[in-house]
C-alpha cells in the first residue's frame, strides 16, 4: 500500500511539473533556472560514513545530493554551518554550485524503496564557490534512482574515476569525482568538507604544465563549511596519458595556495 501510495505521489507530481519533463524510470531531473537538466544516467551509492550519495549526470553536467541524515525523510539545505547534507550542481563551464554555504537553501524528500532504489523530491538555491552567483533548482525529482550498494558495503559506483591528494600532508580522498566541460575539462573531487579541482584543455596532450589563474591551466581548494576559495596562484599539472578518442585521461598535480599545500595529487577519469 505505501509503495502504491507514493507511485501515486511521484506520478502527481509529475504531471504537475513543467510539460517538458518526462517521467522515466529511473529518473532524475529538475529546472536549473529556466533550462531542463534531465540526467541521462543516474544511480546512488552508501558511502563507507553511512550516508547516500545520489548522482545525475548529462552530456556536460553533473548533479549531485548528498544525505546524511538518513534517519529522516526530508532534510533541509544549506543555512548554518556545517550541514553536511549538500546539494551541488556543475554546470557545462565546469562551475561548481554547491549548497554549502550559509547563504543557500532547499531541501531533499526522499524515500529509499524495498527494490533498492530511491524516490523523491527536491529544491534548492545554491552558490558558485560559496560567492555571489547563484543557481536555483526547481521541479526536481528523483524516481526509481537504483542504489548499486547495501548499507554498509564500500562504495563502488562501477567506474574506474579515481583522484586522490594530500592536504597538508593529510589524505584527502573524495566521496564524489566529477568530470564537466567542454571547450575545458574541469577533474574535481569532493568531501563533505572540502574540492580540489584542476581544470585544463581536454585534447591536452602528455607533457608538464604550470597553472597560473587565468590561462587554460588552473586548480583550487574550496573549503565548503566556510565557503572559501583559494585559486592557486602557481603549480604543475602532469597529464600523463589523454585518450580523446575513449576520453579518458590521467594526471598528477601540485599547487600551492594560502595555507595549504596540495601534494600527490592523481587522478584517472573519463570524460
């Protein structure tokens, strides 16, 4: 009976929302200002902290809703630091919006379904780099999303995207990997806590290069409860292979900004 109720649910709110959006299963998708995002895959995962991850991705961008407080079932966004529920949307430029600031806002309803699967709704208004400029996502809903791990098991979202660093000499190892952009590819990798994020040309071939703000070579560290950016003002980036034809490419990284020194880092993603 409640599984038919909530069918009921998603299926009333679907109808109720913009005619351009369509009811697939699974589904996830919701209007990023006035402009349709509809992912074209979509799945979630347990994170080895007890948390779930749920992740959208199309051709250019990336959505992502991170629960952690799964003993309710609606969580709020944004507001007073640290809410480690956060929503986070990288748009095709490689821009990251992201709800971990005290100035965003919005909440997820979800439900996680006897097939293993997870439904729900969701909105919010979140900012690029905890700064002025701002996305809202309105209409968004999430239907049949599988989740491909038991509570408890190690994460493992069928991929072969890694990135690792150290911070500080401290391991930063990223619960979401994310690869965006077109014209330049923008490699990020996300804690709770924290992104590092390299940008570069995505036909670059192997070879060493440094970044500097503003050319086609840049990184940062963003501490999300504080809602600080700091671009590296120097630093290498190695890419080591760059298959444009399969897209995937690796590299290793180093850079320096106020505080932090971000050392070992690697990554291996498809784009």
């Amino acid at each position: 009976m409640k599984s038919l109720l909530a069918l009921i649910f998603i299926t009333t709110l679907i109808c109720s929302c913009s005619s351009d959006i369509q009811d697939n299963s699974p589904a996830l998708q919701g209007v990023v200002d006035s402009i349709l995002f509809r992912s074209a895959d979509s799945r979630a995962i347990f994170t080895d902290d007890g948390g779930l991850l749920v992740q959208g991705n199309s051709d250019a961008q990336t959505l992502n809703l991170l629960i952690n407080s799964l003993n309710q079932t609606q969580v709020q966004l944004g507001g007073d630091n640290p809410n480690t529920n956060i929503a986070s949307y990288t748009d095709a430029f490689g821009n990251v919006f992201s709800t971990a600031s005290t100035n965003a806002n919005g909440q997820i309803n979800y439900q996680i379904n006897g097939d293993n699967t997870v439904s729900g709704t969701f909105n919010f208004t979140a900012l690029r780099n905890g700064i002025q400029d701002t996305i809202t996502l309105s209409q968004g809903f999430m239907f049949g999303v599988p989740i491909l791990t038991a509570l408890g098991d190690m994460p493992d979202v069928g991929t072969n995207d890694s990135f690792t660093a150290r911070v500080n000499s401290v391991i930063f190892n990223p619960t979401i990997i994310s690869t965006v952009g077109a014209n330049l590819l923008t490699v990020t990798g996300q804690t709770q806590q924290a992104s590092i994020s390299v940008l570069f040309p995505p036909n670059t071939p192997p070879g060493t290069y440094d970044i500097a703000p503003g050319t086609d070579f840049e990184a940062s560290y963003i501490l999300l409860g504080t809602s600080t950016v700091l671009e590296a003002q120097s630093g290498t980036l190695t890419i080591v292979s760059n298959d444009t034809t399969a897209s995937e490419v690796s590299g290793e990284f180093v850079f320096e900004v106020d505080g932090f020194s971000i050392t070992d880092g690697e990554f291996s993603v498809s784009y």
